[in-house]
C-alpha cells in the first residue's frame, strides 16, 4: 500500500496516529500468512517520514529485542509497543484455527519484563508495556522500569463481554491499586514513581 492510501485513511477516520503492528510468528503460523518481511524497516521509514501525524510499533505478543528497537528508532517511530509474551500468544491462536499448525513455537517470544528492559537500555523513546498486565501492581512495575504506558487488551474484551460497565470497573481497580502501590513506595506521582528502584517492588513480577 502507498503511503498516500495509508496517510488519507488515518486522517479520513480522524485518528491521532497509527499503530503498525509486527506479527512475523503469527504470518509464519498462518497457511496463507505473508513472510516477506525483506523491506519492512525500509516500509516504516517511509510512512515515518511522510506522515504528518505519530507512528508507534507494536508487537504481538512476542516481544521487541534491543536491535529491532534500535531499528525502528532509527527508522523513525514515535514509539514502541514491546507487546511481549505473557499475554495472547497468536501462535496459539493460529494453532487452534489450524489443527495441523505446529505447535513448536506456541511459546515463543520475549517475555514482557525482559523485553521492556532491553528497549529501554536500547532506546530514548516512549514505550508502552504490554503483554499479560493484568494488576495495578504490575503496571507500576512496568513504569518503574522505564513504560511510558501500559497496555491490556483480553481484560477488558473479557469485561466487555459482560457489561461496559464491567470494563469501567476493571479500570478504576486497576488505578485504585496503581496509587495504593505508589503510596507503598512513596512515589507521589508517576514522574516519582518512574525513579523508584525496582528492589523495593521486588516482591512483585510482571
């Protein structure tokens, strides 16, 4: 696809911005899956400079290495989402919607944690910590160690099954342990929270 088609159809829905999302192991596990990925840092840059508006990188559930983030840094991203393994695994999924798929890489991935703490020692951009969050505990771990955000995805499908009103529930508990965890570790806010040292949540794992 051109960049223009690209460009006309974020700003055409009015989005802020556009998420481009790495999948290679899920496309691998796919019968029809595409694993041509020979130009796709050359891909980003060129939608990275001619867009008007901020691209982040995502992953999909299995993380983003220290060399990959310098890539997509240098190909010029506004951000990136690690999406490491923990959460959703793609793999999985494509296994279940084609029973003969191999299952050898249905663990694949970097895990969250490790994923986050090599970007953040591999690049000065905003990352987003996703992949298997689901406490206030742990999104106060992930900013302590460097997220700018943190991302969930099958918690909230799960609570928006039930209600919308389920989903603002997830929410506002998600927040109310986020404070009650800064106020252990005596971070006043999230600027504060970003420089506590990771020993004092260490009774904690994403």
């Amino acid at each position: 696809m051109n960049t223009e088609t690209i460009i006309n159809m974020v700003q055409t829905i009015g989005a802020d911005g556009l998420v481009i999302h790495l999948n290679a192991a899920q496309e691998m596990c796919q019968p029809e899956g595409d694993t041509d990925w020979r130009n796709v840092y050359f891909n980003i840059q060129r939608v990275c400079a001619q867009s008007p508006f901020p691209i982040i990188v995502k992953e999909s559930g299995c993380g983003i290495d220290a060399e990959t983030a310098r890539n997509l840094a240098s190909a010029g991203v506004a951000c990136i989402d690690v999406a490491g393994a923990g959460g959703t695994s793609f793999t999985k999924v494509e296994a279940y919607r084609d029973k003969q798929n191999s299952q050898t890489f249905d663990e694949w991935g970097i895990p969250t944690a490790e994923s986050l703490k090599r970007c953040r020692q591999s690049v000065d951009l905003p990352l987003i910590a996703s992949g298997g969050m689901r406490t206030g505990i742990e999104c106060a771990k992930a900013i302590a160690m460097g997220a700018s955000l943190v991302g969930f995805a099958l918690p909230l499908l799960q609570a928006a099954i039930r209600s919308h009103c389920d989903v603002v529930s997830y929410l506002l508990q998600i927040a109310n342990d986020l404070k009650k965890t800064m106020l252990l570790v005596g971070a006043k806010d999230i600027a504060a929270l970003k420089q506590v040292a990771l020993l004092q949540l260490s009774s904690y794992a994403i």
